[in-house]
C-alpha cells in the first residue's frame, strides 16, 4: 500500500443504539488485527450529523461509510468488513 494512502472509516450510530456499539468495535477489532496506521475511525451520532448523513444516503443505524461512500448499511460480517477496508486501501 502507498505510504500516502488514508482510508477514513465513519461509523455512523444513534444515541442508546447496541447494535451501533457492536458495530464500532467490530471495525476496531478488524483494524487492531490489519495494524494499519494509516486507517482513520470516526464514530459519529447521527442525530448530530443528521445533514451530513443525509446527504450520504444514511437511513438506518449503524451504517459504516469508508472513504466518503455508504458501504454497509447494517453490522457487516468480518470478512466483508476486511475486504472493504483493504479494497480501499488498494485505490
């Protein structure tokens, strides 16, 4: 991977939300196991973003953008979590 490449990953999750946290600590799970520095994680309320998540697409909690696209609209599994992730990465 090109020592330039940033992956930002948005986790976006609403107030009392348990499959949000779920959510979040999966993708610090499978980040903490890639060991990439160059991933940054955001986990963001919804309620307080609400334009932001709008104007992603974002109609239901949890939702994970990864670089500016909505990729999962729902807690993805690990496999599909890592391959979005180190696809982005190869951009």
């Amino acid at each position: 991977m090109p020592d330039n490449t940033i992956v930002i990953i948005e986790i976006f999750s609403a107030p009392g939300c348990n499959k949000c946290g779920k959510a979040f600590q999966l993708v610090k799970t499978v980040l903490k196991e890639l060991g990439d520095e160059s991933i940054n994680l955001r986990r963001i309320n919804v309620v307080d973003e609400l334009d932001y998540a709008v104007a992603l697409g974002i109609r239901a909690t949890p939702s994970i953008v990864i670089n500016g696209v909505l990729v999962f609209t729902t807690t993805p599994d690990t496999e599909a979590l890592c391959k979005a992730i180190l696809t982005q990465q190869n951009r």
